[in-house]
C-alpha cells in the first residue's frame, strides 16, 4: 500500500523504483538464508521453542509485496485489487487473521464479485510456490518500471568504467544534482552489488565529491558504508570502519541510528569483517543502550559478545579491549 500510494502521489515510475529497491534487499536476505532455507519461505512452520526473532528479515515484507503485485496484475489490475483491498480491511480491522483466512477471503471476494472468471484464475496460481518456495528466485518473475533507475544503472557504469584509471576528473558533484534519495541508493546498491569492489581511491574521492560519507541522510549513508565495506582488506574498509561503527551507536555526534537494527545488524556485520576488535569493542560499550531484541540478533553477527556476557563477572576492567572470539 505504501508503494500504491508513491503511485497516487508521484506516479508509476516511483512505485517501480520503490520494488528495485525493496527487491534488493529482499536478495540480500535471501542469500543470507540460504543455509537456512525454511526462513526464505512466506509460511514458515516454526518448531516449539524456536526464537522467531532469527527470521526476522526483508523476506514476509518484499516477497509478500511481490507476491501481491502478482496477484494485482493478474486479477485485473489495481483498480480491480483496490476494491479488494478495501475490502479486506473492512472485514479484518482490528483483527490477527491467519494466511488460510487471508486466502479464503480472496476466492470469496472475487466469487461473489466476478464469478468463474477471477476463480479460475485464482486456481492457477502456483500457491505451494509462494507460500513454501525456498531459493533466490521468485515463483514469476515480475517487471518495473526502470525509468527512474535508469540514471542511476548509468552512473555506476561511469564508475566501474573507471576503475582502471587514477584520473576521477570526469566526475563532479553535477552527477548527482537531479538525483532524489532512491536514486542515490539505486545507484550505490548497483555499484556494491553487480560489480567488483571498486579501489579505495575511488571509493574516499566518491564519499567527499558527492557529500555522502558524512550525510545526514541515513538511508544513503548505509548504503554507502556497504559499499566502502565491501571488500574487507581494502583501504577503504579501514577507513570507513571506525567511521561506520560510531555511526550506528551514536557516537558521530548525531544519535540518528543508534541501536536501531535495520541499520546496525548489516554495519555491525560488515565492521566484523572488517575489524573484530573494533566491532566487539564498540558493541561492549553500547548494548545496554540497545532495545533487548537488536541486542540478540547483533550479537550474532560478533558472537564472541556471548563469551563476554558468561565470563564478565571475571574480566572485571578488562571489559571491551577485544580479542575474545569465538570462531
């Protein structure tokens, strides 16, 4: 619905590019999953006892979204999904209603309002698939609308072209000018994911032309150190990991994203990468000040913060200097 109403408000092209954006999340956390296929399912059949929290991702949000614009598109279009939509939350307000519910619903909206039509329709849906598909792939393979990404696919063509070359003065702070900020992520997400690490050279001159090492805007801001991040050996990475690990506590002066878990879980994972110590360092500090829930699942990504917990009674000073891992 937040993407039907960046329709209304802006018109089809940033309704496509909200779905680019949300797609690649949705990939990173299904590659995430991978050795944990269950949790890249919609329905997943949780055992008695199992921490919900562990499949706690992108997955139920953009392949859900996905999985509706499926449906839209196939019933008829978004005029004809609205009126079920609308429906829907008049029946279900206020209510916790089951995924069966939920589908029940459907085939009666569109029983008692198109007949066969919509019915047959409904049965040709591959349900099994949505519901219980594991892997990478979605059960169809849907089109948006690129027009708006357009520019950006292209400006991170401009950059890999050159990173062969030690001459960056093709570039100026005008590539960027039109941009808005789903632009700006498009273009660092294509940069981070369908091509190699550029070289740290490159990487510190893009953070200071375009003003997004240091921007408020936290969204371009994560995506940035991803990108900087990506190859944990490189200058760059140890350059913006110090940076990036005060960011998500607080500790750059602004509080923006502190503990906050969209945020901190993916940094926290890469500055482990990049330097465990730091990342143990800086999360001993700090997870007090985190909600109970980003505590755990952060703790994941540096688990030598479970040692630190069951020993802390004996370390007394020794506290957060690091080097206690757990491989």
């Amino acid at each position: 619905m937040e993407r039907v109403l960046l329709k209304v408000l802006r018109g089809e092209a940033e309704r496509g590019f909200s779905f680019i954006i949300g797609y690649k999340a949705l990939q990173d956390d299904l590659k995430r999953y991978e050795n944990q296929p269950r949790y890249q399912r919609l329905v997943i059949n949780f055992e008695i006892g199992e921490d919900l929290d562990e499949a706690y991702s992108r997955v139920p949000y953009d392949k859900d979204a996905n999985f509706l614009l499926y449906l839209e598109r196939l019933l008829g279009g978004l005029d004809v999904f609205l009126a079920y939509i609308n429906n829907y939350v008049n029946t279900f307000m206020g209510k916790s209603i089951t995924t069966w519910q939920w589908k029940d619903h459907l085939y009666e909206y569109f029983k008692n309002n198109d007949g066969d039509e919509k019915i047959k329709l409904l049965n040709s849906v591959d349900w099994d698939a949505w519901f219980y598909g594991e892997g990478l792939e979605l059960p169809v393979k849907l089109e948006y609308d690129t027009s708006l990404a357009k520019q950006a696919y292209e400006l991170a063509t401009q950059w890999d072209a050159a990173r062969s070359s030690s001459d960056l003065s093709q570039f100026s702070a005008d590539d960027i000018k039109d941009f808005n900020t789903n632009q700006m992520i498009v273009f660092l997400e294509r940069l981070e994911d369908a091509y190699a690490a550029l070289p740290s050279t490159h990487i510190i001159q893009m953070g200071k032309l375009y003003g997004i090492s240091s921007t408020p805007n936290v969204e371009i801001r994560q995506r940035f150190f991803e990108l900087a991040l990506k190859d944990p050996k490189s200058d760059a990475a140890h350059v913006f990991a110090k940076e990036a690990a005060e960011w998500v506590v607080g500790h750059d002066g602004t509080n923006i994203v502190k503990g906050r878990m969209k945020f901190c879980r993916p940094i926290f994972r890469l500055v482990n990468k990049v330097d465990k110590e730091l990342a143990v360092s800086t999360l001993t500090k700090e997870r007090e000040s985190f909600h109970p829930i980003a505590q755990k699942l952060i703790e994941r990504v540096c688990p030598s913060l479970f040692l630190i917990e069951l020993i802390s009674p004996f370390l007394g000073s020794r506290i957060g200097v690091g080097g206690l891992w757990v491989e």
